[in-house]
C-alpha cells in the first residue's frame, strides 16, 4: 500500500471530509513539494499518497489545512487561529512497508501516530 493518511475530526466525531493536505519531501534544504490535494467523504485520500512501488526511504511532511476546514465547518476561531495547518514531519526506513500516518484533530489540539 505504500504511504497513506487519514483524518478524523474529534470535535464533531466524523471524518475530516474536505480538508485540504499537501505531501512534502524533506531530504535537503527546502522541502519539496510532491502534490496537493483534498481528502473524501471518509477523510481519506481516494488512492495512496504512494504506492508500493514509487515510495522510497527518506524523510516527508504532511501539511493539513486544519483551520481553513473547520472555518469551512462554521466553527468561529480565534484571530490568529489556535492552529492554522499541522505539519507532521515523519521518515520511511522501509519503503517495502505500509506507512499510514493518521490525523485526530480538533481547533485546539491533534494527536498522530504510525498506523497500519
């Protein structure tokens, strides 16, 4: 399966459906950016971020829009925002693994780790 991600939205209790993500590559100076795009109707992505095949060892951000979705959602947040994007810096020491880089995110707080 390669890499992959997903949200969950613990202050309404649902998936993060629409919330915008961006993949970096981080190997060097400045980060890379590798594609954009808006998670589904489950908070997911509708294909992996990588797959098997094209996923290589080295180190990657995600970049979730965690304001502007909750904005969306008709929450008032605080000028600046509490949080405004959450950038998860994370390494693949196996490219022949699955890495699943979940998101449990409020306005106020989140919490990832590596799943399965």
């Amino acid at each position: 399966m390669g890499l992959s991600t997903h949200v969950l939205d613990t202050m309404h209790g649902c998936p993060a459906a629409g919330m915008g993500v961006a993949l970096y590559s981080t190997d060097g100076e400045q980060p890379t950016l590798i594609k954009r795009l808006t998670l589904n109707h489950d908070g997911r992505t509708d294909a992996p971020l990588f797959d098997n095949a094209s996923l290589r060892t080295g180190t990657y951000r995600l970049t979730f829009d965690v304001a502007a979705y909750f904005k969306a959602r008709g929450v008032q947040l605080p000028e600046p925002n509490f949080l405004d994007r959450v950038s998860l810096d994370f390494g693949v020491a196996h490219a022949d693994q699955h890495y699943h880089v979940p998101l449990l995110v409020s306005p106020w707080s989140y919490s990832t780790y590596r799943g399965s």
